[in-house]
C-alpha cells in the first residue's frame, strides 16, 4: 500500500474540512436560528417567518446534509490515502 | 374493535417481538455484552442510536412544549440535533479508533491516570442517574395510562422488562430490539401527524403543512399568532427568552448531546471508524424525522385546542375534554361563572389547566382519529421510553463491571467473570432506577437538563482536548471536570433545589438559566484545563514543533480553537506528556 499524501496533510486537509462545515453549523443554528432570527423574520417564504422556520426545520436539514458531506469527503480523502496504486 | 382490544393487541405484538430479538441476539462474550462485538451495520446502528437518543420525552413532552413556548422550543429542536455534528465530525471517528469500550476507557488511556478514569465514571454514573431516574419514572407513566394500572405496577412492569433483555442480551441485544423500537416508534409518530396535517391543510407532509394555509385559506401560524396575541400570550413565532438564554441553552443542549456517554458508547459498535461517521449520519438523520415533525404536530396541537375549547361553552364541549379530565391532566374552574371556557394568558383570568404532556397523547383524539392510531401512539411511546431506559443501564452497567472493577480495583478479573459482573451491575441498577422511578427525587423535570448540562461541564472538553491538543496533560484534564461538574452542580442545585441560598430568576448569572447554564460550566472546564496546564512541566521539543505547525491552520477558527490556541500558546511550559501517549493520539489521528 502506497501513500500519496502523509499523515500530516492527511490531518490539516481533515482540521479544514471540519472548520468549513462547523462554520456552516454555527452559521444555520446559532446564526440564522438564534441571533439573527428577529431580522430573518421580515421575510416570509410561505406560511413561514423564515428566522422561525430556521430554528424549528432548517438547521436541523442542514445538520443532517453536513454530516453526509463530511462522510463523503473523508471517504475521498481515506481513499487517496491508502490508494493502492 | 375496542379502543382497549387495539392497545393490547399493538403491546403485545410489539413487545413479543423485542424479547424475541432479544432472546435471539443474546450476548456471549464481554466484547458482545459492551459493544455489541462490533459488528453492527451503520444505517441498523444509526437507527438503534435513535431509539436509543428518543425517550419518552422526546416523543410525548417536546411537541407538547413547543406547542406552549414557540419559537422558544426550538432550543430542544436545534440543541438535541446539532450535537450529533459535533460527535461526527469531533468524536465519534477517534474514540471508535481509539478501540476501547466506554468513555472513562478512553479519558483514563489517553490522560495516563487511573484517577482520571474514576472522576470520569463518577461523571458517567452522575450523568447517567440522573437521566434514567425521569426515564423509569416515564416508563410508569405510559404503561399506566396505557395498561390502566397504576403507576408503580407500571414502573414494576417496566423494570421487569428492561431487566429480562439489557441483563441477558447485553449492547447486542439492546440494539437490535432499538432497531425494532425505532421502526415501531417513528411510525406511531407520523401516522398521526400526517392524518392530521392533510385534514387541516390538504398537506400530506407535516413539515410543509404547518407553513400552509388552512382551508379559510389564512397560513396557520399567522392565525396562531393572531389567536395568541388577542388571548395575551406572547406571539408563537417570536417566543418569551432572552436570545442569550436561548444561544447559551441551545449550545448547552447541543454539547450535552455530544457528551452523553449513553449516546457516544454506540459508536464503539461498528466495524471500521468510516462506519462510526455513517452511524451519526443515520441516527441523525433517523433523529431528524422526528424532531421535523414535532414543531408541526404542536402548531396542529395548538389551533385544534385553541379553537375547541376557547370561548366555548363548557357543557358542550366534546366527549374528550371530560376523558382527559378525569385524569387531572386537563382541568377547568368557572371563575366568573359564566359557563364559557375563558383560556387567557392572565392568571387571574384563565380558567383551564392544561399538562403539556396530553397535547401529544389527546392529539388524535381532538382530530377524532379512529381507534388504532391512538393504540399506535401507546405502542410507540412505550418503544421510546423502553430503548432508552435500557442503553442508560448498559452504560451504568459497564461503568461499574468495566471501568470500576475491571479498571481499577480488580484488573485480574477473567472475561466470565466480568461479563457476570456486568449482569449483576445490570440488575442492580435496574432495581435502583426502578426505585427513582416509584420515589421520584422531586425534580424529575429538572433532573433530564442538569444531565445535558453535566455531560457538557464534564466529558465534552476532556474527550475533545485528548483528541485535538497533545499537550493537553492529566492534571489539566482532571482539574478542568472536576470544576467544570462541580461548578454546574452547585448552579443547578441553587437555582432549581434552592441549597446554598437559593435565589430566583432575578438573580441568575448574566441571565443565564440553569438549563443553559452547562456552556458557561463548559468554558470554565477549558479555561481551567488550559491553566492548569501552564504550570505543569515542558514538553519535548518535537511536540511543540508538530503543535505549530497545527497552530496556524487553528488560529482561524472559532472559539474552540481560541482556547486550543491559548493552550498551544501556553503549553510552552507544561509538563510533557508520555511518549507513549503522543504515539496512541499519533495512531488513532491516522486514517
């Protein structure tokens, strides 16, 4: 088994990928959610003050997506890893 | 048939079903008993997770508070979902890879001290007691309203059943009658919620429809928040809480969530670590059905309510009010006698009490569904209330077999041993919970909050600082939960016990609740760590050298990663940590 990228890159590439989607994380839940919530609720989408619909739905989505994301990409980057090429 | 022939005929269908997977997948070996030898698939792990994840609680008493506070509630929608990012993209991969059992394994391996490991099973059975104590105490609740008996034959009935599969099958029996539960436990959810959406709005998909207009053609939360604005209840949308109680609640929640031991221990039972980050996609995935649905079952619950019985008058009120009446859970006093149910926000006003609790339970009865979506609903509580009851007593179990005796007081110990010690330790907690569960403390409510904010306080700094910092050392580990517990403890015993003086609401710190009190312990636990730390001794020069290269990539990110910082920063003149142990965080890092 060969090695393209070693275990430091391997880390950092990791540490990113991590920090990008806990951003995002914070950004849905804490952000939309939370401290912007009372601003977001000026807009409407449908029934739905949009702040509101954050908190109640769509933070959850979107927690559910990242944690697919972060699967996809580290199966990637697992395979890049060990690759047996 | 009989709305009492339906419940029976689901109960026991659904519990003859559970004993027969338990009885099937018993467990052999300690390996087996504690994480279920490790063979179990992702998508079957993630559902089992749900189960275990979802209590009675969660299926009975969250819609019923939102449907009560609002936009307030969502502090339960976002802080009992997004914790499970933190575990997959922070926890669950390296504790997997770490390949050891439980928590305290892993904090007494990774900080070198056996003294570790005892403070972090102290936080374990603290956080774990203090959970199970409200669960057996729901489990007596639904099997006494479903099974009419009362509460404490209900707690026993209860105890009986956890007892006969956790102590015989072990993890691989739990998690696969989990997986059954949650099957039983999600549908009983839906089927209501979608009956009822389509009859209000034409929406087959609850998520959708109570952001749709009802057949007056006004959206339905509009016309609550009119409801609410002109009974003198704060508007549905906008909720009560200050947005720093709601922030510090929501993330308190979120990293108790990533704490619980109960809820980390499953990822100790896949295969391979990309498994450990599947199963928390799926389980919060699973998760996520549910808890989209909540919010919509409690603006359905709410309207239907509101509009049944406010302003109406009391003798013409539907055949269901004077059921749930009898329970005590619903009750009506003519103040002004004029024979007209006045529902206000005023106290001196209103005349109805409602338990949150029957907003979930009465729901289909209010929309008049037929008798065996009711059943449905009581097979499904008790599946929630079941699986969690027994993955709390799996992990006191194996606090007290694996990490107590095998950890630390008898290390010789042989497997047939242990695994005889496990079972005992099953069983002995079973009968203590049950008796939490016919004595409760008190404060059972209060108790499922202060097991968040423990969890948080104690275990998620430790575990997160053993994986992202090497320099990270036992003293600085040990003393950051010990403060951190101690400090929650002596918040939630003030403020909801009322020892040490007591005080109201007025007197919160920076107006933070006790509830949402478990991130400020956080803090503390870091900021302590990482100062301890400092005035330990230094650290070997290629450490420092790999610590820096990491720092740079660090210093972007957010407040976790501020203290990280510090800690690197600070960590110049620290105590070294084994080489031993620089090498087992080398290895579980590797892919």
């Amino acid at each position: 088994m060969k090695y393209k990228i070693n275990a430091d890159t391997y880390w950092r590439k990791n540490l990113r990928y991590v920090i990008i989607l806990l951003s995002i994380w914070f950004s849905v839940s804490f952000g939309f959610g939370i401290l912007l919530a009372d601003t977001l609720n000026s807009i409407q989408i449908g029934g739905f003050p949009l702040g509101f619909w954050f908190a109640q739905q769509g933070a959850i989505y979107v927690f559910v997506v990242l944690i697919f994301v972060y699967i996809y990409l580290m199966n990637r980057l697992d395979k890049h890893y060990t690759s047996e090429d | 048939m009989e709305l009492q022939t339906w419940i029976w005929l689901f109960i026991g269908l659904s519990f003859s079903l559970y004993i027969g997977i338990a009885f099937w997948s018993r467990a052999g070996s300690t390996n087996e008993f504690y994480v279920a030898g490790g063979g179990v698939h992702p998508i079957a792990n993630g559902m089992a997770t749900a189960a275990d994840w979802m209590s009675a609680a969660s299926f009975i008493s969250m819609a019923g508070i939102i449907s009560f506070s609002g936009y307030d509630g969502s502090v339960y929608l976002m802080g009992w979902t997004g914790g499970y990012v933190l575990l997959a993209l922070l926890l669950a991969p390296y504790l997997r890879k770490f390949g050891k059992f439980t928590v305290p394994d892993f904090i007494g391996d990774r900080y070198y001290s056996s003294t570790a490991r005892l403070v972090a099973v102290f936080c374990a059975l603290l956080v774990s007691f203090t959970y199970i104590a409200g669960q057996m105490r729901g489990v007596g609740v639904v099997f006494s309203r479903y099974l009419e008996v009362d509460i404490n034959t209900g707690v026993y009935i209860g105890m009986a059943i956890v007892l006969f599969y956790a102590v015989l099958g072990g993890m691989k029996g739990i998690t696969y009658t989990q997986v059954a539960q949650y099957c039983v436990l999600i549908f009983a959810f839906l089927i209501p919620a979608i009956f009822i959406s389509f009859l209000s709005t034409g929406w087959i998909i609850p998520q959708i429809g109570f952001g749709a207009s009802n057949h007056e053609g006004v959206y339905l939360l509009e016309k609550l928040d009119g409801l609410h604005r002109e009974l003198g209840f704060h508007t549905y949308t906008n909720g009560s809480k200050s947005t720093l109680d709601v922030f510090m609640i929501t993330a308190a929640l979120m990293v108790g969530t990533a704490g619980l031991p109960h809820v980390i221990v499953r990822f100790f039972t896949v295969k391979k670590v990309r498994d450990a980050r599947k199963s928390a996609g799926w389980a919060l995935l699973f998760i996520a059905i549910l808890y989209t649905t909540a919010p919509a079952v409690a603006v359905f619950a709410r309207l239907n309510l509101i509009e049944t019985v406010s302003k109406q008058s009391y003798a013409e009120l539907p055949q269901w009010f004077s059921k749930w009446e009898e329970t005590g859970l619903l009750g009506f006093t003519d103040k002004n006698g004029d024979g007209i149910v006045q529902y206000v926000a005023e106290p001196q006003l209103n005349e109805l009490t409602i338990d949150r609790d029957i907003m979930v339970l009465a729901n289909p009865e209010i929309a008049q569904l037929p008798n065996w979506v009711i059943a449905l609903m009581a097979a499904g509580a008790l599946a929630a209330a079941l699986s969690t009851a027994a993955g709390l007593l799996l992990v006191i179990s194996s606090s007290i077999s694996h990490d107590l005796i095998k950890g630390v007081l008898y290390p010789k110990v042989s497997e047939r041993q242990e695994l005889i010690a496990a079972r005992l330790s099953a069983t002995v907690a079973v009968v203590l919970a049950g008796y939490f569960g016919i004595h409760p403390p008190g404060f059972v409510a209060a108790t499922v909050a202060l097991a968040f904010g423990l969890a948080a306080a104690s275990f998620f700094p430790a575990i997160l600082m053993g994986i992202f910092s090497l320099k990270m050392n036992k003293e600085g580990a040990i003393t950051g939960m010990l403060v951190g517990i101690s400090l929650m403890l002596f918040y939630m015993t003030k403020f909801k016990f009322g020892w040490f003086g007591g005080g109201t609401s007025a007197d919160w710190w920076w107006g933070i609740s006790p509830e949402g009190f478990g991130s400020v312990a956080m803090v503390a636990n870091f900021t302590v760590a990482l100062i301890v730390a400092q005035f330990t001794p230094p650290t070997p020069a290629t450490i420092q050298q790999l610590v820096k290269r990491n720092q740079k990539t660090l210093i972007s990110a957010s407040l976790f990663y501020f203290f990280h910082n510090l800690a690197l920063i600070v960590a110049q003149f620290t105590p070294p940590t084994p080489a031993t142990i620089q090498q087992l965080v080398k290895e579980i890092r590797k892919p």
